[in-house]
C-alpha cells in the first residue's frame, strides 16, 4: 500500500511537531532550531522537506539550500567534503545544482510495496538535522577556506557506537549489557590464571 502525505501529517501530529502540509506543491515543510549549523541567511534554522514520489512509493527528505557554493577556487575541497561526510554516515548524501550552486542535504530510500511506519520516518527526520549539524564544521571549512577538516578516529568510533545502541530496543541493549558482563569477566578470570609464575 503506497504511503499518502496525510499519514505523514498524522505521524507529526502525534509526535507533536510542527509542520506545514502543502498540498499545492505536494510536500510537507518542518523547520528545525540547530545547535552549531547556520543557514546562509545566517541564522540556526534549517528547514526541511518532506516529498513522496512514485505514487508514494519512494521518501525523501531534503534541506533547500542547505549551503551554497557556485564558483570558486574551493570547489574540489567542497565536493571532497560532501563524499567524505556520504561516507562516514549511513544515509545523508548531498546533491549540487551548478546554476545556482545550491547544495541540499538529503535521505531517501524506496518504500515499493511497504507502508512507512512512525518509526521509519521519526528516524530519518531526527538523523537529517543531526548529521547536518555534526559535519556542518567539515561542509563550512571546505567552503570558506578550502581544507578537508575529518572527524577523530576515536570520537568517530564512539558516535558510530552511540548511533547503534540508539537504534537497539531495551531488551536488546540488556542482552548485550550482560554478554559484556560475561565477557569481561572470562577475560578477568583468563588473566589470573596467567598471572602465576612463568616455567623456566
């Protein structure tokens, strides 16, 4: 069954947020207060779009003029920061209009035959915002000053292994809280039997 914007609307409503459903242009606007990221007016709000194509079959969710970079001696430093971001994250992309040097960040993926879930969409609309603001340094740098600025290897590590116990149910997490737990103690009990004197 194809997903229809009014059951979008729905899911928003009961999640309390705020939102315009544009039936004109057959999309839905959410605006979000960011942290660190500022739009090119200058200001921490970032709006995004809601669009379904393909009859519904098919999500996306898109920031207008997320950034903008029309011409200029950075742009190689541009596109490498946007594949560089594509890569360390599971489903932000970016798409770049030349006429006008618009850059969008976006998530989107089929729905075919599936119906989107609460769930699914509560998901991508958190992650967008998100990521935004996470690599806004990485995407502003490349633009104003032409350098690659990467995350820390170990601050990388961590926020990859926050993002997955977010995405794990409570009972999931338990299960894996008490194979650690049994983990570290096989490992404690392993070094106490090699602590003893070593054969000559």
């Amino acid at each position: 069954m194809a997903t229809t914007l009014k059951q979008i609307a729905q899911f928003l409503s009961e999640a309390d947020l705020k939102f315009q459903l544009r039936e004109e242009a057959d999309d839905i606007l959410i605006g979000f207060t960011m942290p660190t990221y500022k739009n090119p007016q200058g200001r921490n709000q970032l709006l995004i779009v809601i669009k379904l194509e393909e009859g519904g079959e098919f999500l996306k969710l898109f920031t207008p003029k997320a950034y903008v970079y029309k011409e200029g001696p950075h742009a190689l430093a541009v596109l490498k920061a946007c594949m560089y971001v594509s890569w360390r994250t599971k489903m932000l992309q970016y798409e770049y209009d030349p006429s006008d040097g618009e850059i969008r960040a976006m998530i989107e993926f089929p729905l075919e035959d599936a119906e989107l879930t609460q769930r699914q969409l509560m998901r991508v609309l958190m992650a967008l915002p998100e990521l935004l603001d996470r690599f806004d340094e990485t995407i502003r740098t490349a633009i104003d000053h032409g350098k690659l600025v990467t995350e820390q290897a170990p601050d990388a590590r961590l926020r990859e292994l926050l993002e997955r116990l977010s995405e794990m149910k409570p009972d999931e997490l338990l299960e894996k809280l008490k194979e650690v737990e049994e983990r570290t103690k096989e490992e404690e009990e392993k070094k106490k039997g090699e602590s003893g004197p070593s054969q000559l």
